[in-house]
C-alpha cells in the first residue's frame, strides 16, 4: 500500500492548550508575581490536592527536583540500597545518585510493565538492609500496590511513588500519587496535564511538606536574614509555569478520555495482527493511556540486532519488529518510540544489582545471571515500541498511522 508522509509532523506527544492558561500566565504577569511565589502555584498546589486526595502537595521546578527531595525525605544515605522499577526513565534512578545511594532494580512483570512484586519479595532477602522502594507507573498504568505495598510494610520500607506518567490514574479507584509516604507527579511539556516544565511532591504528612519547601528554597532559616544551616536547592516552581497548569488541570479527565480513545482505536486496529497492547487489569486499574504502546509476538519478529547505540534488522514477509516500524513512520513524518531501555542493560548500571523472575513472575525467583532465567524487561524493550498518542491527531491520521505500521507486517 502506498502511502504520502504527512505534511506536518504527527508526533508522540505534545501539549494541548485551551486557552485559559494564558489568561493566568498574564495574570502573573499584570500583578508582577513572576517568581517563585504567587497565587497560580498556591491554586495549583490546593486544586492538585482535591484531585488526587492527599493533603499536602508543593510545586517544585520539575518531577525530577520532586523526586530527589522525596529520596531526601525517605532518609537515604551515602552508600544505601534503594529497590527500583527497572523500566524506568533514567530521572527516576537519577534522583538515587544524587544522595550517593545504590540503586538495585527490580525487574518488570508481563501483567502491567510494571515491578514485579515476587522479584521485590526475593529482593528483600538479598539485600535485608534497603528501607526505600521506588515505584514507577510506566505510560500512566498503575503498578500492584496492594502486592507492593505488604511487601514493602512487612520488611519496614518506604515507598516513593513516581508517578510523573500517571496523574489521573487510578488503582482500585484510589487516584495514583497516594500510594507513597512520598509520591511525585510530573508538568513536564509531553505529560497529560503541563506547564512546559514543573513537578509537584506529593504527602499526607506536613512535616515533610514544610521541608520540601524549605530544601527548594536553599534551605533559608526563619531567621531576618540570609541564614543556612544545611544543604538547599533552587528547586521551587515558577509562577509563571505554575499558571500553565491552573489552565491545564480543568482538562484533566478530557485529556485521559481522549488518550484511551487513541489506545482503543489502536487495539481494535491492530486485532488481527501478531501483536498486543501494553497491558492493565481492568478489574482494579484504570490508567490514564499517557502513551500507546504495542508488543510485537515473539513469533513475529524479525531478526533485530541492538548495540548500545545503533541497531539493524533482516525484513522478512508477514514479520517485523520495533526498529522497522520506527523507521517507517519516521519516513512518512510520524514520530514513535522505543520502550524505555531496562536501567539495568544502561552502560551506567550494568554492574548495578538487579532481581528478576523465572517464567512470568509467579515462579521461581532469582537474582538475575545474564544468560540465565528470563528478563522480562529485555524482552519487552526487545519486542515493544511506543506509538504516537497525541490527543491533537485526528482520527483519520490515526487510521493512516494503523495502516503504516500493518504494511510493515506484510
């Protein structure tokens, strides 16, 4: 089938406006509150609240700034264990080696994307020592936190929530972002909800509160002048960015309405190929569908080839795989993904800890050797891509899109 590439650029995902967050970014500007106080960031930090159910949140610069203070908060140390979602986006590990920590990373399992709680369990008896979790919500679907949750209070542990994909999410109707002592979510310009920058640190306990915005604020004492006792970061919302979001979160549950409709149109697009979308329990999750990603089947894919940096393929009639279907929406001006790269195959973690599970993440489970046993989150990055999600593409292009990537399995 022959197809003409897109005119303007389809891409994976940008930010929708609607208008009204200019009227309170020139509100910030008209009252001269463009710095890092302001009536947009305390409406923000008040509406986030209400939304997502916890009682204090505090706007910081960005989801990362929010994670490494909620490492901060949870009492990591130089030299501590810190168990981690391994199919992750590098900020979340980045926020551990900001205190000096050591990350171990927990493999995926097949059912969410997510960890795999009976890998964390084993975890636990390698290394009895780690009081911290970190858990991500990979493309906004919630990972098992009742499983994760009793592991982690069974052996003492915290858990910080990254939940930078998933605002609007829910887990048995609990919204994410309320799973943690300490949680995160992210504005950052291709989130569901953004500012084009921004985070907020999310808690139920106000000591923690009133030290995040201590911490962001370069730790200043109440003291009539510029007085420091411990270590501090620039790390607090602009007023201006903070405006982009109060124009933003009115259009939170349209947003999320809109993305399922593209993962929907996808899946029934897709129904007869050798593929499936990335997956969720309906029964007690309902993600927020931030990115549509597909799973080619084992017995579909081409040969592929990946270095630390480069890539190749053999194409072969009625296969294909993530590289080939990459490369042809880019030929035709349509941008794709790759899955985030597991941390533990990145050439900065390599000799990092990292448990995974035999067989589907309700057998055996072990300490990862390479060659041994199954790493799920190999294999999913191996096999999976992310397709564009923007809520401004068309349902026609969508369908274009559909018929592009089914010419690839011809």
């Amino acid at each position: 089938m022959k197809f003409e590439a897109f005119k303007n650029k389809i891409w994976l995902a940008t930010p929708t406006q609607h208008g009204e967050e200019m009227k309170y970014v020139k509100e910030a500007f008209d009252t001269n509150w463009i710095t890092t106080e302001g009536t947009n960031i305390r409406e923000i930090e008040s509406r986030v609240c209400e939304m997502v159910g916890c009682k204090y949140a505090v706007g910081l610069s960005c989801g990362t700034a929010a994670l490494h203070l909620a490492v901060k908060l949870a009492g990591v140390k130089e030299g501590d264990t810190v168990f981690c979602t391994d199919m992750t986006f590098d900020a979340t590990v980045n926020a551990i080696l900001y205190e000096k920590a050591v990350p171990v990373f927990i493999d995926t399992e097949y059912d969410t994307w997510n960890m795999d709680p009976t890998a964390l369990e084993k975890a636990f008896e390698l290394y009895p020592d780690t009081k911290v979790v970190m858990v991500v919500n990979l493309y906004g679907t919630p990972a098992k936190f009742d499983e994760i949750c009793a592991i982690a209070e069974k052996h003492g542990a915290v858990i910080i929530e990254d939940a930078a994909e998933s605002f609007g999410a829910t887990y048995k109707g609990k919204q994410t972002g309320t799973f943690g002592t300490y949680n995160v979510i992210s504005f950052n310009g291709n989130k569901i909800i953004t500012g084009s920058a921004g985070g907020m640190l999310l808690t139920d306990d106000l000591a923690s509160a009133n030290k995040t915005r201590k911490w962001s604020t370069q730790s200043r004492e109440d003291a009539p002048w510029y007085q420091h006792e411990e270590v501090g970061y620039n790390y607090r919302m602009s007023n201006v960015v903070a405006g982009v979001v109060r124009g933003q979160l009115p259009y939170l549950e349209e947003h999320i309405a809109r993305k399922k409709a593209i993962y929907e149109r996808y899946k029934e697009g897709f129904k007869d190929l050798p593929v499936t979308m990335n997956p969720y329990d309906k029964d007690t999750m309902e993600p927020n569908f931030w990115l549509s990603c597909m799973l080619i089947n084992k017995e579909a894919m081409c040969k592929q080839v990946r270095s630390d940096n480069r890539s190749c393929y053999n194409t072969e009639p009625g296969k294909s795989c993530p590289d080939e279907i990459l490369e042809t929406l880019e030929k035709y001006n349509v941008q794709g993904r790759p899955i985030w790269k597991p941390m533990h195959m990145q050439p900065l973690y390599r000799m990092h800890g990292f448990v995974t599970c035999e067989g589907n993440g309700r057998g055996r489970t072990n300490a990862y050797i390479p060659g041994k046993g199954i790493d799920v989150g190999a294999d999913i990055f191996e096999r999976g891509l992310c397709l564009p999600s923007d809520i401004k593409m068309t349902p026609e292009e969508q369908d274009i899109i559909i018929e592009i990537v089914r010419s690839c399995f011809e």
